[in-house]
C-alpha cells in the first residue's frame, strides 16, 4: 500500500486546515495541516482529562507545535519524529504539516469527540 498527500482522501478541511486519512489495517495514516495559533484544547472537551486519548505517532514536516501534558510540555519542530501517549493537547506555534500513525479504534473514538466539539465551536 502506498499513497501521497494528493491520493489520500480528505476527512477534513477547512481554511487552510485539513486532514487527509486512510486505514490501513489496525493503522489511521493521516497527512495533515493546520495554521499558526490552532489550539486544540476546545476539541477535546468531555474526553478524560479533557485532553487526546489517542496515542499518535509522527513526523513533522513543517512548522512548530507546543504539546501540553498534565505535568509538562514539549515542543516538536519540523524534521521531528514523535510519539505523543494519550493524554495531551497541542498548539501550533506555526503554520504545520505533519505525517501521523495511530490505532484506528483510539483515533476514530476521539475524531468523534473532537468534530462534535468543532461543529459546536463553529455554531
């Protein structure tokens, strides 16, 4: 299996944000970007700890993200490999685009979540 950003199906867009994902067996392989200033805390609202229950691990191609835990933060800059555990939230510090792998079950229950969080936001 392979693909690239143009032949991934896009799963969410809006601005200059979106998300483009497809499974791969137990894998959600996404290619995503989103603007400077996009803090994702509102999204993860009614989620334990009101913070990402899904473990996810990446590249980032691009940009700068701050990524806040309950007892600290780091940040990922472009050219990093990460692995973030359940638990957190993010800002982007700059305009990013990132290559990231998760559990399909974890991503899909929390993807829930958030877009129900983001079209209560956009209302």
């Amino acid at each position: 299996m392979k693909a690239s950003k143009e032949t991934l199906p896009v799963a969410f867009e809006d601005g200059n944000a979106f998300s483009r994902q497809v499974e791969w067996g137990d894998m959600n392989v996404a290619f995503e970007a989103f603007p400077a200033g996009m803090d994702s805390t509102q999204l993860f609202k009614g989620l334990p700890d009101d913070r990402c229950q899904c473990p996810h691990w990446g590249y980032l191609l691009k940009g700068r993200i701050r990524v806040k835990f309950a007892d600290r933060e780091e940040v990922i800059t472009a050219g990093d490999v990460y692995y973030l555990p359940p638990g957190h939230t993010g800002v982007t510090e700059e305009d990013v685009e990132v290559i990231e792998f998760s559990p399909k079950g974890e991503y899909q229950k929390t993807m829930e979540v958030a877009m129900r969080n983001y079209q209560a936001i956009q209302s």
